[in-house]
C-alpha cells in the first residue's frame, strides 16, 4: 500500500517541478513494483522504464475531474502498458524462432518520445540528474562539474589542490557511480 500523497505534491508535479516530479515518482514506485509482479516474464529494468514512462504520461493525461484517484489511474495505464509488452514481447519471440533466430534488432528507441509533450520529460530527467548526482562526494561532483565546464584535467587539479591522478580517480568514481564504465 503507498501512502497517501499529498495533494500540494500532485498539484506541483502537474506543474512540471522536477523536486516535486522526483518525490512523486518516489511514492509511486511501490505500487509500480506491486504492478509489475504479476508479471514474471517482463525483465525488471525494463519494467521500470515503462512505469516512468506511464507516470509522465498519466501527469499529462490525469484528469481529477472524473473521480479516478491519481495511484489507481497509474496502476491501471501501467498494467494495460505491461500486459502490451507481455504480448509484443511473445509476438518477437514467436517471429525470433519462426525465422531461425534471425529476428531484426530493433531497440526501443527514446521513450520520451512517445510522450505526447516531450517536454514533460524534463523535469523528470533533471529530477532523475539530481538523485544520481547527490550520490556523488562532494570532490567527484566539483570534478566533474569542472570537466563538463570545459576545464581541462591539470587546471582541476591545481582548482582541488591534488595531482592530476587524482583528478581522474574522482573522475572514474564519479562516473562508475552514474553506471558509466570508462573503457575497461
């Protein structure tokens, strides 16, 4: 069971603040996880792109003039979306073995896009930006703050008062923890 969310809060993510957008989401995705395991065959990852997805979508669609509380209106377009991909998954891999397993590698592309105004995924993604950012020290954040200014590894060093290697330390940390891999 979620607990009950604000209305302060659904009236500020419906306004597109990404802290509001972000604490929102955070309510939501318990009864996301509760959604989606009735179904066991759908990758977890993949289940939670789509209750991201749905939950932009229904911030944009949701209409609280017709009665339908904001957590069942999300339930509901999230588990029609997973019973979607349920069917489509089957379909490809019904496809996959009739054709000898030479199916076409066609990948979902940008979610986002299929908002029906991309712009909702903003404040979702400087909120989503955020999160992962505060797991970050506070040297990773002004390293790599530094480098995406355009400041080059030596001037970072000399800015944080350390040796060059120690720049990139905080630097591969920094990324390791947003999930990316620096070519190793």
């Amino acid at each position: 069971m979620i607990p009950p969310i604000p209305p302060d809060l659904l009236i500020e993510a419906r306004a597109g603040r990404p802290a509001a957008v972000a604490e929102l989401w955070l309510h939501l995705r318990p009864l996301a996880a509760m959604v989606a395991r009735k179904y066991q065959n759908i990758d977890r990852e993949d289940a939670e792109g789509e209750a991201a997805l749905i939950y932009l979508e229904v911030l944009q669609i949701w209409d609280p003039d017709r009665g339908v509380p904001f957590p069942a209106f999300f339930a509901r377009k999230f588990h029609h979306r997973l019973w979607t991909l349920v069917r489509r998954t089957s379909r490809e891999t019904q496809k996959r073995a009739s054709s000898g397993g030479q199916a076409e590698d066609g990948g979902p592309g940008d979610i986002f896009a299929l908002l029906r105004d991309p712009r909702w995924a903003e404040p979702f993604l400087e909120a989503e930006i955020r999160l992962l950012l505060a797991g970050l020290a506070p040297r990773e954040r002004r390293v790599l703050a530094g480098l995406l200014s355009g400041l080059p590894l030596s001037a970072l060093a000399k800015q944080e008062g350390v040796a060059r290697q120690s720049v990139t330390y905080h630097l591969r940390r920094a990324l390791k923890k947003l999930g990316h891999d620096w070519g190793r």
